[in-house]
C-alpha cells in the first residue's frame, strides 16, 4: 500500500494542484519516480471538467518529458562516437 504524499513530499510546484483523489494519485505516482504511470493515467484525468485538473495533469505529464537540451547532447555524443570508431576502424 503506498502513502500518499503529505504537503511535505509534495513537490513544490505541485502544492496549488487541486486536491482530488485524482490529482493527488499522480503527485505521488511523480513523487515516487513513477513516472510511467503518471503518463499512463494522466489521459483520463485531463478528460476532466475542471480545467485545473486538466492542467495539474498536463504540467505533470510535461515535467516526465527528457529535456530537449540533453536529447541533443545525447545526440551530438552519440555522432562522435561514430566518428570516432569510423576513424579508428579505418585507420
């Protein structure tokens, strides 16, 4: 069984986030680290009628995205990888 997360464990840019069971099932799921599972469950909750649940689970979902800096780092370490075993295999 998984406690949910006190005022304390919440993160801070979670603490004005409406206070629904919903809601509140995310921010921990986010708080733990469960990151897959905010994704998975935040659909429904974005089909809400209150907008402020909507947006506490688009900002959630937004906040489990990789950063588009460390995916172009990623990418840049990844093209100088194969450069540089291209160029040592050929040489």
């Amino acid at each position: 069984m998984t406690r949910p997360a006190t005022d304390n464990r919440r993160p801070s840019f979670a603490r004005d986030f409406p206070r629904t069971p919903e809601v509140d099932a995310l921010v921990d799921a986010f708080a733990r680290g469960d990151y897959a599972r905010v994704r998975a469950a935040a659909p429904d909750v974005e089909r809400s009628e209150d907008p402020a649940t909507r947006d506490a689970a688009r900002m959630l979902v937004d906040r489990t995205r990789p950063d588009p800096l460390v995916l172009v780092l990623l990418g840049i370490a990844t093209a100088l990888f194969v450069v540089i075993a291209a160029w040592s295999i050929g040489k």
